[in-house]
C-alpha cells in the first residue's frame, strides 16, 4: 500500500441527491463531481439512505444506496449513519475513504425520531500515519440550544474516545453562521478550523449561488495544514444548495 504523505479529504451537504427547490435529481453528477475531486476521504451530509417512494418514481434513482453508489470503485470503505428516520426511508450522514475503517459508531444527539441528528465517528487505517485517524463527520441543529447540546456530547466523545496524540478531523454541516461552535471544538478540544487558519475567516458555503453563511467546517488537530478551497463553479452550483470543501493536510504539525 502507498505510504502517505499529503491527505485529502472533502465535506459537501448533498441536499439528498436534488439540486437546489429540489428541481432536479442530480445525484450522478455529484458523483461525478466528487470523483474529479480525487480526495482520499469524504464527509458527506443529508445522505439518503433509503426512501422507497423516491426509488419507484425517479427514473435513475440508484438500485444501491446513495452512500454506496457515490463511493462507488474510488472508496472501498465507507461508513453510513442515520439522521432520519420516517416512513419511506432515512437519511444521514456517510463518510467514503480509501483507507480501512476499522472502527465506526453513529451516537444519536437527539430526543427527536423525525428530525434527528447524529455524530458519526470513524477510525481509518492510514498508511505511513504512526497512530490511528480518528473523523467526525456532523450535521448540527438549526436551533442554538440544540447545537450547544450536541457541541458538548461531541466534546464529550472526542475526550473519552481519542487520544490526543492520534490525528483528528472533524467535517460537515455545523448550523452555526455566528461561530459559536469555536468555544467546544477550539478552544475546548484544541482544534483549529483550517480556512480560519490559512486564509484568516471562514468559508461562506451558503446558499451555494450567493454564499454569505459560512455554515459547513473542516477542523484538525495533530496535522499541517497544506492548502483548503471552495468548490464553487458553475458546475458544482448546478447541484447541492451547499458548496463543498475540500482540504489538504499532512502528517507534520511543525
């Protein structure tokens, strides 16, 4: 296996598949996308899982589950947790990787069934790397109290399930367009936020056709920094509502 030396990784809420008002079953094209991306592991946000109306009346709906259709041949290891759960189906977050998963576990933040929300945690594999990947990915609650309360759980997992020398990314969707999630992952567990640390401010992701909410995050810790964007063109504003990050780090913190 190739010893790594740079690790790319990407965040992007797939709006399930549907391009903004829902208009348009786009969910070939995100793979598409994502696929010329060339990342090495993907975090991704309001991932359908299952939804048995959608896959009788959309024409090109995958017979494989969204998670599984987008990682496709890139991403032999993936990851998938609920979110959501009502009649037709469920919907969550998944994390795609190249590397091996050994470990992963979806902790539920929410005393809600239909609009729930979940941490999913995954250990990788990553060759070269003396420790373990520990990778968050999250989707938040639109309301501040709900948020803080699952900022504290994430808090809570982050110091009882990883150590602190082993490398630590968290990605997704965090709500949270005032920054107040700075006070648990920064300065809390150490983190740091790698648009904030490379171009000074974070990245604004929403509405992908006139982004001014800097909603979606990518944090690290026990990693370099190498450089981060923001996939913006023409073509990936033809699908999600959101934008997508993507980031480079290596194993070096000096």
């Amino acid at each position: 296996m190739t010893q790594f030396s740079q690790f790319k990784v990407l965040t992007y809420n797939i709006h399930k598949g549907f391009s903004t008002g829902n208009f348009r079953f786009v969910l070939h094209q995100i793979r598409e996308a994502i696929e010329v991306a060339d990342v090495d592991l993907v975090f991704l946000q309001e991932i359908q899982g299952e939804h048995r109306i959608k896959k009788r009346r959309i024409n090109d709906w995958p017979s494989l589950s969204q998670f599984e259709f987008l990682a496709d041949k890139m991403w032999p290891h993936y990851a998938y947790g609920k979110n959501a759960i009502y009649y037709s189906g469920h919907h969550g977050n998944a994390i795609l990787s190249k590397y091996p998963i050994v470990h992963w576990e979806n902790i539920n933040v929410s005393n809600s069934r239909r609009a729930s929300r979940s941490l999913l945690h995954a250990v990788i594999n990553v060759p070269g790397s003396k420790e373990y990947f520990h990778v968050f990915c999250i989707h938040l609650a639109l309301r501040a109290p709900k948020r803080r309360r699952q900022l504290q759980v994430l808090s809570h997992r982050i110091e009882s399930h990883v150590p602190p020398e082993c490398p630590l990314i968290i990605a997704g969707d965090f709500n949270d367009w005032l920054g107040q999630a700075e006070k648990s992952i920064s300065k809390r567990l150490g983190l740091s936020e790698v648009f904030k640390t490379m171009t000074g401010e974070r990245a604004k992701t929403f509405p992908v056709w006139w982004p001014v909410l800097p909603v979606d995050r990518i944090y690290y810790r026990q990693l370099k920094p190498e450089n981060c964007g923001i996939l913006d063109s023409k073509m990936w504003r033809k699908l999600s509502d959101h934008a997508a990050l993507h980031a480079e780090f290596s194993l070096s913190k000096k």
